[in-house]
C-alpha cells in the first residue's frame, strides 16, 4: 500500500495529465514474478524478443501516434495462487506502480477474466481485454474498470493500439470512440445488428465507416464511457496529489477556519482544473459544475479532532461527456 496521508473517495450518483495515468502495464508468463519499466522498443526487445507476445503487444502500443513514453511490464508464473507468483498476486503487487491500463500479453479466458475482477477490487485503474468470442464479454458486464475489445483478425491487438493512441492525451480531452487510422490493426467485418449487440454487451470494435477505419465506441464493460471513469479517477489522483502537497509544503495547517478554507481552496483549484480539461461539464451560468463543501472543526467527530484528522471536506461534480452520434431532420421544398 502507497503511504499518504489524503484519501480521495468518489462515489458515483447516476440521474494536464498526472504521471502514470496513461501508462500501460503488460502482464506476461514468466519464469517468477518481476516488474520492469522499459522507455524503448530496443531495451524491451533485450529481455522479450521479437517472436514473443509480449514483443508484438508493446510494438503495436508504441507504433501509434500518442504513444506512451514507458510502458511497464510484470511477469507471473502461472494463474494459480504460487506464493505470490500468481496473475492475481502479481496484479497485486505491483499494484501501487505508476502505471493505469493492463493488458494482458497472451491469455485464455480465464487469465482476463482474473485481470478484469483484481482491477475491479481497487476502484480504479483499468483493465484493457481483447476476445474473438462474443459469449466472453457477459463475464465482464459487472466490472466498471475493464476495457472490453472484440476483434477477431488474427494476430491483431487492437487493445495494445487504442491504448497507444488514446491513454496518454489529456485526460477529458477526447472520447474513446471515433480514435481512427490505427497502426498494426485493421477494421473487422461485421453487420450492425452485430456491432449493436457487441456494444450491448459493454465491448468495442474497430470497424470501418464513411472510408475511414475507426473504434466503434469507447465503452467499459458496464455500458457507462471510458472517459468518464478516466476523468474520475483523475480527479482522485490530483485531490490525493494536491492535497497531500499542501501538508508537506506547509509548516502548518491550523485546525481552525482558516486551515479549512486551504483545504477546500486546493480542491476547488484541483476541480476547476478539472473542468478546463474537459472533465468536469459547465452550468447554466457557465461555470464549472461542481461544489465544494465543508463544516467547522467543530462539527467534526472529536476522536478524529483527537488524532488531528479533518473529514468535513465533501464534493460533487457533472461529468462532460461528448456527442457520439448526430441525427439531423430536414426538409425540401417542391418546384410544384
């Protein structure tokens, strides 16, 4: 576990960039388990050649425009619990590393199915999945936090190339729908009766429409938009971040009115950057759409009071979203 001294909780009510949040992660058969950050396709190829999964994942992540500047790759012996050297217990291991999106180098359904529900433990981060077999993606649907692609061209990642384009932009800039032109990958066939059930099923693809090669949604495996949970889970880092920040940079902050309002005067500054980037939607009056509440020292629960913890600080915030589909009526008039 990370040591800090500021936990961010963001619940979800339905009616410029922090290191790491683009950063993929591949998780690989090896001979014990170990992590390591490679910042080149060369370096990578040293420890996994070229015939290798592994290899061919992190070329397609690297061979997209936006690509990431490290990818990060862990190691795990085999599914089972092994002392610490099984997929689960590596996930977990190496959780609290600067990376945001695992995929997984080769796998059966079984191994992506451990990636989706380890992720999911944590509320945060992403698990990125690529299946053939459309009856896979049901075992996903309750998991928030996993990615699901559907592609069936053989020897394709398609996962490994949408997180190479899309991951590292600034988080709330895009949508994860309409990310076009991709290297190493090409567009399936599929009818649309078939593309709508694969995105009722919480899963992507990559199709062609109007001549142009082009994901066909940006969904996680619940149905809500991956820009959503992205855009949360920036919000938590930089809360963390900045928050954190303002008790190490400060000599003190007094439990009092005055040490309260710098407190929520570094989350509104957190939010309102938040909303600059596209995370966070505008109101009526065309202000960002979020609050930032507290209570007095006073009100708060005397234990805490006595163990010098302040949790009377709360926020809400409208999501941005994004238009994905445009219908237009018209009319023509006759000559007549």
């Amino acid at each position: 576990m990370a040591l800090k001294d500021v936990s961010v909780i963001i619940n979800v009510l339905h009616p410029a960039e922090v290191i790491g949040l683009g950063r993929p992660i591949i998780f690989t058969v090896g001979s014990k388990a170990s992590y390591k950050e490679y910042r080149s396709l060369e370096a990578l190829t040293a420890d996994f050649n070229i015939s290798t999964p592994t290899h061919k994942l992190a070329e397609t992540i690297w061979a997209q425009k936006n690509k990431p500047k490290v990818i990060a790759v862990a190691t795990y012996v085999d599914i089972m619990p092994t002392a610490g050297q099984s997929l689960a217990e590596v996930i977990e291991a190496y959780y609290e590393k600067l990376w945001h999106f695992a995929l997984l180098a080769d796998s059966t359904p079984a191994e992506r199915l451990v990636l989706s529900n380890a992720v999911e433990l944590h509320d945060f981060k992403f698990a990125v999945v690529q299946t053939k077999d459309k009856t896979e993606l049901s075992a996903f649907k309750h998991n928030a936090h996993t990615i699901p692609y559907y592609h069936t061209n053989d020897g394709e990642r398609l996962d490994g190339a949408v997180i190479g384009d899309a991951a590292s932009l600034t988080v709330g800039s895009i949508t994860w729908k309409f990310r076009h032109d991709l290297k190493a990958v090409t567009p399936i066939d599929i009818t649309s009766d078939e593309l709508e059930d694969i995105h009722e099923l919480g899963a992507n693809c990559y199709v062609e429409k109007a001549g142009v090669p082009q994901t066909s949604e940006g969904l996680v495996a619940t149905g809500e938009y991956i820009d959503f949970y992205h855009g949360r889970d920036w919000i938590k880092v930089n809360g963390e971040t900045e928050l954190q920040a303002l008790l190490v940079n400060n000599d003190k902050i007094p439990s009092n009115d005055n040490g309260i309002s710098m407190i929520a005067s570094t989350l509104t500054n957190v939010l309102t950057i938040g909303g600059k980037q596209g995370i966070i939607d505008i109101n009526k009056e065309n202000q960002y759409d979020f609050t930032v509440n507290t209570i007095s020292w006073e009100e708060t629960d005397p234990d805490d009071q006595a163990k010098r913890v302040y949790s009377g600080v709360t926020f809400s915030y409208r999501a941005q979203g994004a238009i994905h589909k445009i219908n237009v009526t018209g009319e023509v008039m006759s000559n007549k």
